[in-house]
C-alpha cells in the first residue's frame, strides 16, 4: 500500500474459498470509548482488557493523557488508567484532535461541557462533515455554552458553566446524544433523565453502573441523579458485534461456510441484525453463552443458508444503525426484495450510507431504489466493478464482501479509514478465505 497517501488505498476484492474457521474479531469500539473515558474520571486505578486498538480509540485516549491522566499499555488491547476524579482534568493548550470518531467527539462534548478549563475539538475532514446539533441543543439547554458552525465540528467548548439536569425527550433514537447528555449529567445538579422515542444501546447507562453511579435505567428511559463519584472498576470489553457482523453476512452468503466467531458482545440494543438475519433465512446458532462486567456475551457459529428478502422491522433498525452496510449487501444477494425504512440515521454516518451503498450496488449490477428513510434493494447477481467507499470503513468492508460473491473482481477506492473500527479486518478476513488484497 502506498504509504504516501494513506487516503488512497484500495482494495481488490473477488471470489474466494467458502469461509471456515474459529475468529476472534477486535474489541467493541463503544464500549472501548466509554472504558477510557469513564476510568480517566474515576477515584482509583482501572484495568480495561479487549480494548480495541483502532484510531478512533486510541485518539480518546490520547485526548485523556494530554489533559493529564496517565494511561500505561502493558499489552495490547489492555490499558490501565489512573483515574483522576471528576475534577481532576488538566486544562489542554491547543485543540484535542478525535480523528475520525464521531462517538468520541459528541460523547466529550457532554463531558467537557461542565469543565472549568476551554476546549477545542477537532476532527479530521469526515467528522467535519457530521452534524453535532443533535448533541448541542440538549447540552444547551442544560447550561454549556459550545460553539460550531451551523452545527458542525470543529467545536469550541467555554469551561466554567455551571449545568442544570434536564428532562430530555430526544426525537432521534441515538445512543450517542443520550450518552452525552447523560455524561454532563455526571457534573449536573439535580437529576438527569432521557426518553427515548425507540430504546438504543445502553453501554452508557452498564458501564456507569460498573463504575458505581447509581443510575437507574429501563428500555427507552434513564435517570442519573447527579452529586456522586465514579470508582475504578475492571473492564472486559467483548468483541465488536458491528465488526463480527461483515463475517455473520459473509458465512450466510457463501455456499460451505462455517464459522464461528468468539466472545461476540451480545447487548439487545446491539444484535438487531442478528435478528434480522434469521428472519431472511441465516443459520446462526448461540453458544457458550455469559456475561462480563455487566455485557452479555456468547459465541456465534454461522453457516451457509440461501437467504430471502423481507421488510426490516422498523423496530429493529435502532438496534442495528451501524450494521446496515452488511445488511445492503446481504439483500443485494437474497432471493426477492428487501425494504429498509426508518433509517434516515444512516445519511448523517461517516458517509450518507444510503447514497454511498446504493451507488455501489448499482455499480455492481444490482436494482436500488433509494428512499429519504432507507431503501428498497432487489436481489441479483452481483458483477465485478469500481466503486467508492468514501473513507467509510463499515462501506468498505461490506464491499469486500460484494467482492467473494460477484462474477469479476471489485475495485473498492479509499479504505484506509478501515484502520478506526477493525485493524487488520483484510487479513483476518484472508485466514478465514476471503480473496482480497491491497490494489
């Protein structure tokens, strides 16, 4: 790969052998994010195991260690942080750089909200481009001042405010709005609580749990009263559901495999693939089934089954947001029609993950029709091509699996960014039988 211009990476991606194997795919990102955030304000040392070593990560916690909280790195994935309480930040002398983590950026807007010191956050060209005006109102109204311009990063945050807890329905299901607001809740008077118009991931409301807060949560609703500390704690973060799902589709659609993925984080608000996936016909079985540091968790062995296409529950689509890249191209090869709708979340991703997966789908011989809210993918045979990831990892991942399935090889054009959420996602996917190499 040309190292020069990292941007420019390409994949080439076709036909491989049937997909076989036990894998062990990398650390959830979400909860790898909360992990470092939450041990860098507790009283006390914590030890995270299965941290995820992407960027997106590894940028939160660099953001932590230049504003003064040591964090050592005995081993990879594993990161002991010495916490240094919830006013025990240090002031930052210049811009606190998140990358390309829209997670990181709109959960620290929350956090630094309530800080005594300013702060900049900044982002590389896609995070420029995500809306941040979801999480600035909420936080507004709760007493932070944050600056941005017409809602997007970079974002400039006046310390000093004192914040007010706030009764908050949000009308859009986003597991991260309602973690930033329930992160300047830690620093609130009085008591935070959102609604949400659809329940979403709950890592937020576990991991405070973990780290003592009492915080009371039920589907759809929390409430965080404010006035406590969080206690160092013990973190095993459990494999990525989002990264295991481009082997979930992969397995499913190509005929003789049988994989089995281990340790895959198993949270509701999580697996609405998984759901999804069953219902178009996918074999997928649950095994050794558990729980860590309040996370369920269990190994998924998938095999080969024809798959048909269905209209996707809308109540499922909170629960699998991250994961619909997969799901374009699992529907691109079932039987039938899949309609998508309720997922306009999906335009204001790393791209507009609708427009993006559409244009390579139709470059791929495949029928699309596009709708404000999802779309409606028919069934075919998929042919070789070009198309564009547009930098987003979850796009190019889901292309390199178009690849093992069309007739010719695919050219998939910028998939460095790959590297946030899933290192060396091309070489595990090579040991389990992909064909797929750097261009």
């Amino acid at each position: 790969m040309n190292a020069k211009d990292p941007l420019q990476q390409d994949w080439i991606a076709a036909r491989g052998t049937p997909l076989h194997g036990v894998l062990d795919v990398p650390g959830d990102k979400s909860v790898s994010h909360r992990a470092i955030m939450l041990a860098a304000l507790a009283d006390g040392t914590s030890q995270i195991d299965g941290f995820l070593e992407g960027e997106d990560t590894r940028a939160t916690a660099a953001i932590f260690e230049r504003l003064g909280v040591k964090i050592e790195v005995p081993a990879s994935r594993t990161r002991i942080v010495h916490g240094v309480g919830l006013d025990g930040l240090s002031a930052p002398h210049s811009p606190l750089d998140c990358g390309n983590a829209g997670t990181g950026m709109r959960l620290l807007a929350g956090l630094f909200a309530a800080q005594a010191f300013d702060s900049v956050l900044i982002g590389d060209s896609s995070l420029t481009r995500r809306p941040m005006r979801r999480v600035l109102d909420p936080l507004s109204r709760m007493g932070a001042k944050i600056a941005a311009h017409d809602g997007f990063p970079p974002l400039r945050i006046t310390g000093g405010q004192e914040l007010q807890g706030i009764v908050y329905s949000s009308e859009i299901a986003s597991a991260q709005v309602k973690s930033a607001v329930l992160l300047a809740g830690l620093y609130a008077k009085g008591e935070t609580r959102v609604q949400e118009p659809h329940p979403t991931r709950d890592y937020t409301e576990r991991m405070l749990q973990a780290f003592g807060w009492p915080v009371e949560f039920s589907p759809g609703l929390v409430r965080l009263p404010g006035g406590h500390r969080l206690t160092a704690a013990h973190v095993s973060v459990p494999a990525d559901f989002s990264s295991a799902a481009f082997f979930l589709v992969a397995a499913s659609l190509i005929p003789e495999s049988d994989v089995t993925l281990r340790r895959v984080g198993m949270n509701p608000r999580r697996t609405g693939l998984l759901r999804v996936l069953r219902e178009m016909g996918a074999q997928i079985e649950e095994t050794d089934a558990g729980e860590e540091g309040g996370e369920a968790l269990a190994d998924l062995r998938v095999r080969h089954a024809p798959l048909h296409g269905i209209e996707i529950p809308r109540d499922a689509v909170p629960d699998m947001i991250d994961e619909f890249p997969a799901l374009f191209v699992a529907a691109a090869c079932a039987k039938g029609a899949t309609v998508v709708r309720g997922a306009a979340e999906l335009r204001v991703k790393e791209s507009d993950r609708i427009a993006t997966m559409a244009a390579g789908l139709r470059a791929l011989g495949i029928e699309i029709e596009e709708a404000a809210d999802g779309a409606t993918i028919h069934g075919g045979t998929l042919r070789g091509g070009s198309l564009a990831s547009q930098g987003d990892h979850r796009v190019a991942m889901a292309f390199a699996i178009a690849g093992q399935l069309a007739e010719d090889e695919v050219r998939i054009a910028d998939v460095a960014n790959v590297a946030t959420s899933f290192p060396a996602f091309d070489s595990l996917a090579r040991k389990s039988g992909f064909n797929l190499r750097a261009a």
